[in-house]
C-alpha cells in the first residue's frame, strides 16, 4: 500500500511498510466475568450499506516500544515490527502496592511490556526474589 502515517485506511495492505491499518473496536471492553449469562439471542441482520470499519494507517512498534497486545488491538494501534515479539518482563522497584490487580507480580516488582528480540527473549533472567528486611521492633 501507498497510505502514509495518518491517513485513512479500511486494511493493512493500504498501508505503506512499516505501518499498519489500526482500527480500534467498537466493542466495550469487558472481562469475561462481567458478562452475564443470559440465553442467546438469535442476531438482528445488518443493514446491506454498512460500511466497513475504517481506521487510521499508524507505525508499527519499534524495538523496546511499550506494547499490550490484548489492549493495542482493541484501541486500533499497531503490533510490534516484524521479527520483534511484544514480551511482558518483572522489573525490580521495590514496589509493595499493587498498581494494576489485572497483573500479577512478586512483591517489590512490577510488570512491564515491550517490544524485544527473540536473540533478548531467550537470553532474558528473571531477576531474584527481593528480601525485604524486617521493620525492628519499636517497644
């Protein structure tokens, strides 16, 4: 495709290399525990002239570019470049609250995701559990 960063575009074939037709969901987000369980329903036929859902041609992600492949495709941006993977790794921070509770960490650790070579995958150790030293007692 010949489409450039911020134009409009309908598939990622528009695009041009190194970009991809991002188009964002038009489904609320929810967790499977949200839903309710309710009977099917049988579904209502669509209109003949809807169009389809358009987006904008945005880059790919680069290498170490912050990614969430779940909550990218949902909001219409684009995956990581090809040949990089998007890898969620524990960074040390001595953390003790939990900021996301969708996220499991150790405790004195969050998680982050990135965009990382396999060569950086394979090679990744996942740092050692924090010791916390223990309060003395004031009595």
């Amino acid at each position: 495709g010949q489409a450039l960063s911020g134009e409009t575009c309908y598939a990622n074939e528009e695009c041009a290399p190194g970009t991809c037709c991002g188009i964002p969901s038009d489904e609320p987000f929810v967790s499977r525990r949200e839903v309710p369980d309710l009977p099917p329903t049988p579904p209502e036929p669509l209109p003949p002239t809807l169009p389809p859902p358009s987006g904008t041609c945005k880059p790919l992600k680069k290498e170490n570019a912050t990614c969430n492949e779940m909550f990218d495709k949902w909001r219409g941006d684009c995956p990581c470049e090809t040949g990089l993977t998007c890898f969620s790794f524990e960074v040390a921070d001595g953390s003790t609250e939990i900021t996301n509770p969708w996220v499991q960490t150790r405790p004195g650790y969050s998680r982050r995701n990135q965009c990382w070579t396999q060569d950086r995958i394979d090679t990744y150790q996942s740092p050692p559990d924090i010791v916390f030293a223990a309060k003395p007692f004031a009595g």
